[in-house]
C-alpha cells in the first residue's frame, strides 16, 4: 500500500503531470473519501452476489517469513 500522504509530494504531483499533463490529482482528503466509497460499494456487491450463490468455495495460501 502507498500512503495517502503521496498525493501532497512535489515531486510526485510533477511525475504525473508528466505522464498525464490533463490528470488532476487529488488531494489526501478526496482519495481517502473516494476509496472508502469504493471499498463499501465493492464489499455491498460482493455480499450481494455472494448471497445469492448456494455454494462457494474458497481456496487460500498462507506463506510465513521469517
């Protein structure tokens, strides 16, 4: 994961605008807002979806550093 706290370099808001001088990068506050926006409608339509399946299966793989 990348911090919000991004958004506010210099240096960084000068990278975009050189890969993509019409994006308009927004600021930590509307970033935050955005995803948990995003991240609430993903998680309704996943429950909904999910609720309407009589069976789901799963698989998972757990790896430990140390």
């Amino acid at each position: 994961m990348v911090p919000g706290s991004l958004t506010d370099s210099e240096r960084f808001r000068d990278f975009l605008k050189y890969l993509s001088p019409d994006f308009a990068v927004p600021s930590r506050r509307k970033l935050s807002r955005d995803l948990k926006v995003m991240g609430s409608k993903a998680k309704s339509e996943l429950t909904h979806l999910l609720s309407q399946q009589n069976y789901v299966a799963t698989t998972s793989k757990i790896y430990f550093f140390t």
